[in-house]
C-alpha cells in the first residue's frame, strides 16, 4: 500500500500480548533445540500452503486431528467448510495429505490420494481424477483411457475404478478430495451439478469400504446445499467446521514457522501482528503476505542469525497504524511524510444339519467291521479245518510206515530162508558122495529148496513192491502235509487282513465320532451367534458348550464375539482419544498404552485402575516401550520428540529433540543403555541415555520409517515402505536385509479385525468399534489398540477365556434351556 493509502493513526483493541508470544517462544525452545538460520522464507504469501510447505504449517492442529480421527474410526464420508481465506485448501494440502502420505494412520502412506476441483464441469474432473491414480499407479494405459471414454458416472463405477486399483488389497483405500466444492453452484449447469451432487450423494447414503470422499466448501454455500437435503444432511453430520483463526493459532501460524527456519522473531512483534490482522475476513493470506514480504526484505546470509523487529514491521508499513507509529510532529508545520526505506527498498513483491451324513457313514462303517469280523471267523474255521486234516494225514503216514517195516521183516525171513536153502544143498551134495541111495532125497530136497527160494523171491518182490508203495503213500502224505501248511498260510494271510480291515474300521468309526463331534461344536457355534443380539450371556453359555464339545475355528470364534458382546468393559482400558499402541510389561501386570490426546498410561491389569498418566508431549504420542531393565520408559511423539521417562514417579527424565518429522517408533537395547527411533523425516537416530547424546549421525533411508527394533544380536532393525534393513547400532553402517522370519509381524483380518495365528488357525479378536490392531503379545495375553479410544486386553487360550467367562456369568444353561438350544432329550422339572 502507498503512504498515502495509509490508514489513520487508531487505538485498536490488544487480543494477544508480548508476553504471551514470549511463553508460546519458550515452550516451543524447551523441546525443540534452536538451531541458525537455514535460507528458507517460513511464509508462504497470499497463496495457500502447498503439500511441500508441511514444515511450516501451523495454528490448524486441531481440525486436523479432527479430520484424522475421523477417517481412523473409519469414516467415508468427510466435510469441510469455513468463510472464505479461513485456510481451508491449505488444511488439505500441508495437513491432511502430507499427514496420510507420511503415515499418520496405519499404512496411510500408501493410499493413493488426489484432489481436484469442480470447476464448470464436475464429472469431467472426476473422471479425469480418476484417471491420473490410475496412471499414477503405474497400471495398464488402457484402463485409464477406457475410463476416460466411460466416466465415472455411477455408484457401480466407482466401485469398479476403486477395485481396478487397489486390487485385492484390503488395507489401502483410495483419498479423493473435492476442493471448492462451491464451484457446482457457482460454475456448473444444472445438468452438470445434478448428475455430481447425484453421484456423492449416493456415495454419501452407500458408501464404498475402500473409499475416502472428502468435500471442502465455502460455508457461504451451506444455504444452496440445502436444497439437495439428502446431501445436507450428511455434509453437516460429518462436517469439521475450520473458522477464522482465533489469536493463540494466530500466534503459532507466525513463531512456529520462523523458528523452524532458525528466525528469531521479537515477541512485541508477534503481538502487534495478530492484533493487527485479528477480525479480518482475510486476515490469513494478509498475514502471510505482509510477514513474507517483510522477510524478503531483511537480506542476511544462510547460516546468519536472522531476526524480525517491531521496528522493522513499523518501518515497513504496518497494516493498521497505531498511536507511537509516527513520529512527532513540530507545531505549526506540516506533518512530513513517515519515511519507510524497506518498504521502498522492497517494491511491491507477492450353516442343513450334518447329523443324517454323519450317521449314515458311521453305518456304512458298522457293516465293514461286522464283514471284517465274519473273515476273521472264516479264517479260524478253515485254520480248523487245516489242522484236523494234517492230523489225519499223520496218522496215514504212521500206518504206511508202519506196513513198510513188516515188508522189510518178510524180506529179511525170505533171504535168510534162501541162505538155510543154500546150506541145505551143500550138504546134500556132500551127502551125495557118500550114499546114493540118498541122491534122490537130495533132489527132492533141492527141489524143495528151489521152491521155497523161489517163493522168497515173490515175496521179496511183493515187499520191494509194498514199500514203494509206502514210500508213494508217504510221498502223497507230504505233499497234502505240505498243501495244508500252505492252506494255514493263506488262512493266517485272510485272518491279517481282516486283522488291518477291523482295526482300519476301528479307526475310521474313531474318525467319524470325531468329525461328528466337530459337527456338532459348529453347529452349536452357530446357534450361539443366532442369539447373539437377544441376550449375549445365552449365547455365551450356548459358546462355552460348543468349545467344550469340540474345539474348532468356528466355537472359538463364537466364544470370543459372545464374551465381547456381552462383556463389553471386560479387558478394556479407556482413553479420551484414539489409542495408538499398547505394551505388556516383562512381568505382564502392567500396560503401557499411547494416547492421541498426548497422555502415555500405565495402567494395573488386574484392577483396571491408572497408575501413572505421563503428561508433556506437544502431540500425539504415537508410540511406547518398556526398558528390559526396568524402572524407565520411552515414548515417541507427532511433536517430533521422544522422552524418557521414570516409571516410579512418572516424571520426565530425558526429552530427545532432532527428528524434523513425526518420530513412529521406539526401542530400547537390550541391555537397557541404548534407544533407538525412527521418524517420518526418513531418518533412524541412536540415543546414548546416560548422556542424551546422539551415538553416531543420523541414519538415512529413503522412506517413511515405520518400526524400528533392537536385534538379539545387537543389531538395529529398520523396516519402510521400501523393505527391511539391518544396521550397525555404532556405526550406523547397513549390514543387510532384515528378513521376514526375523520380524514379528500380526494378521489383520480384511474388515479390519486384529487377529493373531495360533496352530495354524487366524483368530479374531473382538470388542473394539472401529479399526485396529495387534500391538504386543504376552505369554498368556494379546494387547490391540483402536481408534475406538480403548486399548484391550485378550486371553490368548480358549481355556483361560471360557475360565474367565464362568466367573463373569455366575450361572449354567437351564434344563430348559438345554433342550431348547442344545437339543438334549432330557426330562424338565416343571417351571
């Protein structure tokens, strides 16, 4: 503005003291160690912040939390209005999307996000949004341009465009933002603005699971909004209303960012500049321009010291002129121009029923083992059988023997007949020489002898016949001996396999009492969960019995959803805010939970009670540790700073300031000595906490660093969107990958229930209302924390939980109530 265009000399009433900047200045120093001047201008101008100016964006910390919390609960639908220049396109740009891309909820730093405006025709722009996270998402080229021939016109076709690029993964979700969102009133046809508001009402009343829709407005237009009530109604239900600053942001939009930079900015000078802007309508884009130009036109050097004046302001041109701007003025002459060297220097810059299967197959398996068992009475007849056989063909052999040594005694009498023969005839030839007379005795005699010698030789032969006769009988009696053995061989044979088919039946009736039994727990699973909304204790009981009866996936299931429903309080530790982490103590009687509204609590897990709630963080703290020593703890912070803590007191013991970014993660070595965190700056830094000092540079990655984790080997590491690294704690050297089997990873359930892997089964873990997660697990227990505001505690065996549930329930399932839903045949005594 020109000195004549000056206004005139007014007292305007002081909202915001010097000494009140003085106190926002100090607090901000005590955790943010100052540092000199870096050569960046901290004030953007009369233009709204971009996405790169994140740095620098302060005073809109609370409607951004909002709009987190929000989207954390797991929210589809978001609304944001204010008058115009209240900074709303700015809270989108520097806050929100840079607070997604960074990873300020779980796995936000992978969700494609785009924004865009109306303009004069809104479904084109839609389209064309669309069509650019296609592309971006290094996709098929054609799909993006078949989508830009057919246009997102339709609730179906967005569910296809959201489909076509997430794919199957059920953790991301697709961010799309309407700035402006005044421009189908202002710019747009009917045509035009029917069909948009058409298609985000729909999306309104039908929200899509993996879509984020966002609608930034002025609040000029909540009158024209109105008359599309089936849009209204939502906007304003879901809305975060984003008004002018009041004098305490005003403060911190203008020391914040200059202490950033490493500027030094006078008190007095922050008081005059919210008093001067304070009530404007557009005292933002005014603000940051006269702050911008006043620094561009105060030249220092990088690494100088750079310091903005009251003076200088004054100097400069003031936006309202106070009484002491002027200089005096001699009576009786005229008021000389104020003279403003830096303004002129600067210029004018800007579940049918099993049972019937189940009891036919159990049948099917009776009849085997009766025929298995009429084999194996088969084979005992015919062992019989065998063995009374071969007992009869020993006595026949006896018998043959037997006739063979008669033949053999014969034989003998024969040939000793034919010797007396022999010796007869010698001495009747002897004979013969001595008396004629007895010659012919002598003939007879021979005759006789040759007679009886050949007699002998019939019955020789008679013999020699009958014994190899015996010998063909005895021949016969070892091949049927033989045939027998062979027979009992075969019978033991059939009498072994019946043997295996009656024991494989046995088996097989086993494992069909089994799977009856498994039958049976499932579908008594599934009648708990029927009575699960009428009376949650029935269905609890109804749960106990089928985990009883068998322990499948689906009596766990329902044990756990019916124990959550008709429990709700049980194991649960409530905060104000959203609940980021929760930690067992080594000995599991303490949790350590962390809370968006900045709090850290320990808490006593028998009695549910606040032990210590640990207070200092400027944000939200984001997570916490438990020192393996004992007596300490660590928390990380959105502030940027991590502090240790006494555990006895709660008091704070160290605060380690450096991050530039939201530090995500803590850990604490081993031995207790060391902590490492790591930050969405993109860095990794190892603390020395006997002296609060850094132990080596700043370890630099290349993304977003989510967790962080002291090895048992000593070794740090380090996971981000772009893998898992291992480093050296002193040295801060890389020392390879850290792999898959090495990090303790947990399972969330694609509708977003945490869940944990036991014995090959996922089991859920129930009781939260909103998203969240596994943090920790204990020996008997599992720690998940939600957007909900509670951290909970979950029994990790069904035994323990079923144990837990009877204390709680002080009751058993009537006799009626047995036969109702059990389908016990039992007598019921009369009511």
């Amino acid at each position: 503005m020109s000195d004549q265009n000056q206004p005139t000399t007014t007292d305007y009433p002081n909202v915001y003291t010097a000494e009140q900047a003085a106190l926002l200045i100090a607090r901000y120093q005590s955790v943010r160690q100052p540092h000199p001047f870096d050569g960046r201008c901290p004030y953007v101008g009369a233009v709204p912040f971009r996405e790169a100016d994140a740095r620098l964006y302060f005073g809109h910390e609370n409607q951004l939390e909002a709009l987190l919390d929000q989207i954390e609960r797991g929210e589809h639908f978001i609304c944001i209005y204010g008058p115009a220049k209240s900074g709303k396109t700015s809270l989108i740009q520097a806050g929100l999307t840079f607070a997604l891309r960074n990873g300020a909820l779980m796995d936000s730093n992978t969700w494609p996000i785009q924004t865009f405006t109306p303009g004069d025709a809104p479904m084109r722009q839609l389209t064309d949004a669309g069509a650019s996270l296609i592309e971006r998402a290094g996709l098929n080229q054609g799909i993006a341009d078949a989508l830009r021939r057919h246009g997102l016109a339709s609730l179906d076709d967005m569910r296809d465009f959201v489909d076509a690029l997430l794919g199957a993964d059920a953790r991301r979700r697709v961010v799309l933002v309407v700035d402006q969102f005044e421009d189908v009133f202002t710019s747009a046809d009917e045509s035009e603005r029917r069909a948009f508001i058409g298609l985000i009402t729909q999306l309104a009343k039908k929200p899509l699971t993996r879509l984020i829709l966002t609608l930034v407005m002025r609040s000029e237009f909540l009158d024209q909004l109105s008359r599309y009530p089936e849009l209204h109604k939502p906007f304003i239900a879901h809305g975060v209303e984003l008004p002018l600053m009041e004098p305490r942001e005003l403060a911190r939009s203008i020391v914040l960012p200059a202490l950033e930079t490493g500027t030094t900015i006078e008190p007095a000078l922050v008081a005059r500049l919210v008093n001067d802007v304070y009530g404007a309508p557009d005292m933002l884009p005014s603000l940051q321009k006269v702050l911008r130009d006043l620094f561009m036109a105060i030249p220092v050097k990088r690494g100088a010291e750079k310091t903005l004046l009251l003076a200088d302001y004054i100097d400069f041109g003031p936006l309202r002129e106070r009484e002491g701007d002027r200089p005096p003025v001699a009576t009786g002459k005229a008021a000389t121009p104020v003279r403003r060297p830096l303004r002129e220097a600067l210029g004018e810059q800007r579940a049918i029923s099993h049972f019937a299967r189940q009891e036919a197959r159990l049948r099917r398996m009776k009849t085997v083992t009766i025929i298995a068992a009429m084999f194996g009475v088969l084979a005992v007849t015919f062992g019989a059988f065998g063995l009374v056989q071969r007992a009869q063909f020993g006595q026949q052999a006896e018998a043959a023997a037997t006739a063979e040594a008669i033949a053999q005694a014969d034989a003998t009498r024969a040939v000793q007949t034919a010797r007396a023969a022999g010796f007869a005839q010698a001495t009747a030839e002897a004979h013969a020489t001595r008396a004629g007379e007895e010659r012919q005795i002598a003939v007879a005699t021979r005759a006789a002898a040759e007679a009886a010698a050949t007699q002998s030789a019939v019955a020789r032969q008679l013999a020699v016949d009958e014994r190899a006769t015996a010998v063909a009988l005895a021949t016969s009696v070892a091949n049927r001996e033989q045939n027998a053995v062979m027979m009992e061989a075969t019978i033991s044979a059939v009498a072994t396999r019946s043997s295996a088919q009656v024991r494989d039946a046995l088996a097989a009736k086993a494992t069909a009492e089994v799977n009856l039994l498994t039958t049976r727990s499932r579908e008594l699973a599934a009648v708990a969960l029927n009575q699960l909304a009428d009376d949650p204790q029935l269905a609890l009981l109804i749960a106990i019995e089928a985990e009883q009866t068998a322990h499948t996936v689906q009596s766990e299931d329902a044990l756990r959803r019916s124990m959550a429903r008709a429990f709700p309080n049980e194991g649960a530790f409530r905060h104000p805010a959203a609940v980021a982490d929760a930690r067992f103590s080594s000995d599991g009687r303490y949790l350590l939970t962390a809370g968006r509204d900045g709090v850290a609590r320990l808490w006593d897990i028998a009695s549910g009670e606040v032990i210590t709630a640990l207070r200092g963080h400027l944000g939200q703290v984001t997570r916490v540790a438990f020192s393996p020593t004992g007596g300490q703890i660590a928390t990380a912070s959105t502030d940027r700073t991590a502090r240790i803590w006494n555990l006895g007191t709660g008091r704070i013991i160290t605060v380690l300031a450096g991050h530039t970014g939201i530090v995500n993660d803590v850990a604490f070595s081993p031995n207790g000595e060391l902590l490492v965190t790591g930050s969405a700056d993109r860095t990794v830094r190892v603390w020395d906490l006997a002296s609060g000092a850094l132990l080596t540079n700043p370890i630099q990655l290349s993304a977003v660093v989510s967790q962080v984790v002291f090895l048992e080997n000593g070794e740090i590491g380090v996971l981000t969107a772009d893998g898992a690294e291992r480093f050296n704690p002193r040295t801060g050297q890389s020392v390879g990958p850290w792999s898959q089997d090495e990090r303790t990873s947990f399972v969330r359930l694609p509708n977003g229930l945490p869940a944990v892997r036991r014995a090959g089964d996922v089991v859920g873990l129930y009781g939260h209302t909103a998203p969240a997660a596994v943090t920790d697990v204990g020996a008997d227990r599992v720690a998940t924390a939600s957007a909900d505001g509670t951290a909970r505690v979950h029994w990790l065996r069904a035994a323990a939980l079923i144990e837990r549930a009877r204390s709680l329930l002080g009751r058993e399932l009537t006799c009626a109530e047995r036969v109702r839903f059990l389908n016990e045949a039992r007598p019921c005594p009369a009511p």
